[in-house]
C-alpha cells in the first residue's frame, strides 16, 4: 500500500500535546506571524494556510500544497480551469456564508482553482482542532462554528466537477479528494458528540445525502471517485485505493 502523502517532519517542538493546533503550530517555523492570541481555533486555521504556503512554494510550480496533520503533506498540479468555473457547480442551497468571500471573491487566486481545496484543508485543520482540544486539553471556546468543512464539501466537488468537464481532473486530485471528503465528513460526526447541534451544517450534510440538487454530484463522486456521502464515521484509509477499513476509525493524529 502507498500513501498518496509526502513525509512532511515537524520544524520544532514548541507547541506540547497531540492537538492539531499544536501539530500545525510545530510544523511551521513562521507561526508568530499567523496566531491568533485570542482563539487556538483559528490559530489553527491561519498557520495551516502558512504550511500550504511553504509546501507550495517548496515544490515549485503551478502546483498547490497542503498539510493534513501527522507529518503528511501533498502537492497536487493545478487544474486546467478557473476557480470562477466551479460556481455553476454550487446549488443555491449549498452557497453558505463563505460562498461570496471565496468562490466569487478572492479573484487574485482565479487561476488558481485549488485554492478552494487550501481553504477546504485549513477548515477542516481548524474544526480537528477544536475537537481534539477539548478532548485531550478541555479547551473550549465561545461561539465555535464548526460548520466550515461541510460547506467547503460543496465548494471542493465543485471544484472537482469543473475540472473534470475540463479534461483537467488529475489522478492526484482524485486521490486526495476522496481522502479530504472523508476526513471532512469525520470532522463533522465526530463534532456532533463535543459541540451543540448546528442547523446550517445539518442542513447542508442532509442536502448532500439526499438531496435532489445535490444528485448530480452524488453521480460524480461515485463515479469518478468511488466515493458515496457517508451516514457515519470512516475509516481514514490514505492510500489512493477504496479503502478496506479496519473495524476501528483511525483519527488524524494516530
């Protein structure tokens, strides 16, 4: 079995504990100029977009990166579209809060479409976090929205969707794309046993299992990724194989 993932070893041990904040915090030499003093939740998230940077710019190319926790990087080509190409691909009911400041704004990454996913990894980092913090460290903080990675779902198989209706969906996007929606979809049931009860983000989970707009991209995921929306948690297989679980979910940081 070969994982689709690159040794990506920590840079320091400043940061003590299993959390995704401090494992983010410990591969990321500049990650002063990211933290936020007044939330480890967000912390997370910024210094996340720090380590896509410096895998990124490590590879050299047009190319994106990113870092998934536990030593594990990726760098994935660039699809051949625009990151605009995706909206027509994001039903209504699916364009949440984050929709005009990502998919229609940042118009300085167009032609950088995988900057959905660079955003899709850091939400998904952020909510790892926060659960793990509570877990291991008793760490909450007031008003958490957990609902990042479920919306950014949308927003990724959009991406997805475009470039394969643009010849452009490389094996490697593929490869990651099945292992991001897992793990996203991880982050939110597992959320659901530390966190209140959200109704945007149930919403848009019960969109994406049943929903008629959403059958479409049920198709594709099916299709082209041998993926299906689950009902529970996954196992996190990251070879680029379907995954043959193990009876136990294997979390991030093991």
């Amino acid at each position: 079995m070969t994982s689709i993932f690159k040794p990506y070893p920590a840079k320091q041990n400043i940061e003590k504990g299993q959390t995704m904040y401090a494992d983010v915090i410990n591969h990321c030499l500049a990650y002063k100029e990211y933290i936020d003093p007044s939330s480890k939740i967000t912390s997370a998230h910024e210094v996340t977009h720090r380590c896509n940077s410096d895998i990124r710019n490590e590879a050299g190319g047009n190319v994106n990166g990113f870092y998934v926790g536990n030593d594990r990087a990726i760098v994935i080509p660039e699809p051949n579209t625009k990151k605009s190409d995706c909206a027509q691909y994001i039903p209504e009911s699916l364009r949440g809060g984050r929709y005009s400041l990502y998919i229609t704004g940042q118009q300085e990454w167009n032609n950088q479409p995988l900057y959905i996913f660079d955003e899709f990894v850091a939400y998904t980092n952020d909510v790892w976090a926060a659960i793990m913090l509570k877990r291991l460290e008793n760490y909450v903080e007031q008003g958490v929205i957990i609902d990042g990675p479920v919306e950014f779902i949308s927003y990724a198989t959009a991406t997805m969707m475009a470039a394969d209706r643009a010849g452009s969906l490389n094996q490697p996007l593929i490869d990651f794309g099945r292992w991001m929606l897992r793990h996203a979809y991880n982050s939110y049931f597992e959320s659901l046993k530390d966190f209140p009860p959200y109704d945007v983000q149930d919403k848009i989970y019960n969109i994406h299992k049943s929903g008629n707009e959403w059958q479409m991209h049920r198709t594709f995921l099916k299709q082209r990724l041998n993926y299906e929306v689950p009902s529970g948690i996954e196992p996190e297989n990251d070879d680029p194989n379907p995954p043959t679980p193990p009876d136990t979910p294997i979390n991030w940081y093991i």
